[in-house]
C-alpha cells in the first residue's frame, strides 16, 4: 500500500506532484479545477507535459483525481443533474490526458426526492457519464457520510448503483472507501476485528476487486453520527487499530491510500504520513 495526501495545484496542475514529493508522499491526490464552481483550467499539450515530466521526476506512477463538491446527479432540477453528468465526464476526459488512475466523486444529495426516484436518477447519470467512455482514468464512487437525504452511504445502495448501471454499461466501476465517512454512516472500524468485519460485508455486496483506492481519515465525531469531520489520523473517534489493520491487509496491498487529514494548524500533512508509514509492517 502506498501513501498520498490531497495536494494543492495552484498555479497549474504540474505544481501537484511537486508539492506532493515535498510532503513525501508516494502517491497523491488533486483537483484539476476549482471544487466550488467555475469553468476548468485548459489542459493544454505543454502543461500535461509539465505535470507528466514531473511526475516522472519524482517516481509518481499512479495518482488521483477528485471531482468537484458541486456535483448532485441526484438533483430535482434537470439542469443541475445534467451539467453535474457533464462535468464528471469532462474530468474523466481530462484526466485521461493527465494519466490519472481513477477519479473519484460523492453523487450528491436526494434532498426533496422520493430516495427511489433519487436513486434512479443516479443511475441514468452515471450511464450518461460512462456511455462511450474510451478514457484510461477509471470512474469510482466514494462512499459518503450519510448526511441528510446523501446518496451512496451504505453498501448496499452503492451496490445497487454499480448493478443497475453495469447492467447496460461494460466500463468498470469502482469504489472508494472513506473511513470517516464510512465510520460516520454506521460501519464500526474501531477494533481489528471490526475492520475485518466491515470489510467481509463490503466484499459480500459490492466485492472487493471494486475497491480501488482508501480515503485514510480519523473522525473527529462519534461513531454513527452522520457527521462528515475528518481528523488526524489515531487522534479521533476511530483510533489507531483501524488504519493498522487496513494498511497491512492482504487483500488490499495494492490499494492505495490517501489522507485527506486537516493541516490547518500546520505541519499535520507530514506528521500523519509519519504515522501511517510507521504503521505499515516490513514484509
């Protein structure tokens, strides 16, 4: 398992492995456009060549995208559901070019809707997105906090998304898991045998082979709170036994994992890289 974190990539993107090898991470992860709104950057041929170059530098072979946090395929308004399609395929595209692995998206909230209706709705964007996708980067669901009327945050309903829409579409989906998330939205990580708990039932319904990539965060709130507060890593409600057992899983030592840990205080991106690199045993 290799270690990232979410990186800035102000300036360009190919300031993002550069900042990443700064931090000494092995992997990491990037917006490729504001995750609040506005048109996307332009990738043009010399900036994939700078950010390429750059990842050939510093020995980044596999990294990650997150899609924007506007992104609601579940939304009431067909404009917002159809440009929220539009924006995930663009950033699959873009992606491609840029050789990323996978990106990641949350699918966004039911709100006022029926959750059946919702969850319909999900599944006809996520056809449109993935309908003629010739793209190198692979699409995967993050599984979410489970706040308020949230789409994905059981497994079950991301197994039922990735179903009903493989059923017409070949591309392959994947997931990724979010401790805290999944630890906010009822799935108990707390011990060894937990974990490993957590992850049976995720193989019996969704499959591991789907899993391809770890959102590593601690929680700052309590066990099934529906609360989305990530935290540094051992310093929360999760603890430390959690991010040992997943780290030196055998089934998951080509998964990646990248923290998405606060670092407003500073010096916390290298600190809980520390501890998960510290966490990982030697073969």
């Amino acid at each position: 398992m290799q270690f990232g974190l979410h990186v800035s990539a102000a300036g360009g993107v190919f300031n993002a492995p550069i900042k990443a090898a700064e931090l000494g991470c092995e992997t990491f992860q990037f917006f490729t456009r504001s995750p609040r709104g506005g048109a996307a950057p332009k990738l043009t041929s010399d900036i994939i060549k700078q950010f390429l170059e750059n990842c050939q530098k510093f020995k980044f072979s596999n990294y990650y995208v997150h899609a924007p946090y506007y992104i609601n395929l579940a939304s009431s308004n067909p404009k917002i559901a159809s440009d929220s399609a539009k924006i995930i395929r663009e950033e699959l595209d873009r992606s491609s070019k840029l050789k990323v692995g996978g990106l990641m998206a949350h699918l966004g909230s039911a709100k006022e809707l029926d959750r059946t209706i919702a969850i319909n709705k999900v599944i006809e964007g996520l056809k449109i997105i993935l309908q003629g996708y010739q793209g190198t980067t692979q699409f995967l669901i993050e599984i979410s906090a489970g706040s308020g009327n949230v789409i994905g945050d059981t497994f079950e309903e991301i197994a039922e998304l990735i179903e009903k829409t493989q059923k017409v579409i070949s591309t392959p989906i994947g997931v990724c898991f979010d401790t805290a998330h999944a630890f906010a939205s009822g799935y108990d990580l707390r011990t060894a045998t937990k974990v490993n708990d957590t992850l049976s039932k995720f193989d019996q319904l969704i499959g591991l082979k789907r899993l391809k990539l770890i959102h590593g965060n601690d929680s700052k709130v309590d066990f099934n709170s529906h609360v989305d507060r990530h935290w540094h890593i051992g310093q929360g409600k999760i603890g430390l036994a959690c991010f040992k057992t997943i780290i030196n899983h055998p089934k998951l030592k080509n998964v990646d994992m990248i923290l998405e840990t606060p670092d407003n205080d500073g010096g916390w991106d290298k600190k809980n890289m520390a501890t998960v690199k510290k966490l990982r045993l030697k073969n």
